[in-house]
C-alpha cells in the first residue's frame, strides 16, 4: 500500500491490496447526488478501501458498480470512515447487499 494512504488497523477480515477502478454513486455531504469514477486501493470479504474525491459522512448508503466480463456487478455499501490522505479521501465501505445486471 502506498505510504500516504492510512491503513486502519482494527478489521474483522484481513485487507489485501487491489488497484482497480469502479463507479461510486450515492447522496454526498451537501446532499447531492453523484456518480463517479473511483479507485478501488484494497478489499476484503466484508468491504472495500476507496479513492475518492468527495464529502461524505459515515453511515451514508452508496452503490458500488463493477463491469465484469459484459454484465455489472452492484453492490450496496455503507461508509464506514473517511479519511484524508495525499491522494484525497479514503472512504471505507462495508457490504450490504449485491446484484448482477
């Protein structure tokens, strides 16, 4: 990981690095709705650690979406910390529920 990205030391399932771009859409600080490109920057069973340049505050519900060979994977999540780092935010997510379309 690189170093200017804070790494949280409590989970429930070990994190492994992954560098992957997924889309982020949901309701940010202001209250207004987004979706965005984002940098996946680890993952675990349970959740994922994101790149993102955007407010939002713990507990807000997002919809991640992945495109996997032709169809895309969705998957809502809840903000669980932000954090500011070098690159931006990093927003920790945990899973809530997941959709293939």
């Amino acid at each position: 990981m690189d170093e200017e990205v804070p790494e949280r030391a409590l989970r429930s399932q070990p994190r492994v690095s992954i560098r992957s771009p997924i889309t982020v859409s949901g309701i940010d600080a202001t209250g207004h709705y987004f979706s965005t490109s984002a940098e996946v920057i680890n993952g675990s069973a349970d959740g994922l650690g994101l790149l993102l340049d955007r407010e939002l505050h713990p507990f807000t519900s997002l919809v991640l979406s992945i495109p996997r060979e032709g169809r895309v994977f969705q998957i809502e999540s809840e903000v669980r910390h932000v954090t500011s780092c070098d690159r931006g935010k990093v927003i920790g997510v945990h899973f809530r529920k997941t959709a293939l379309i």
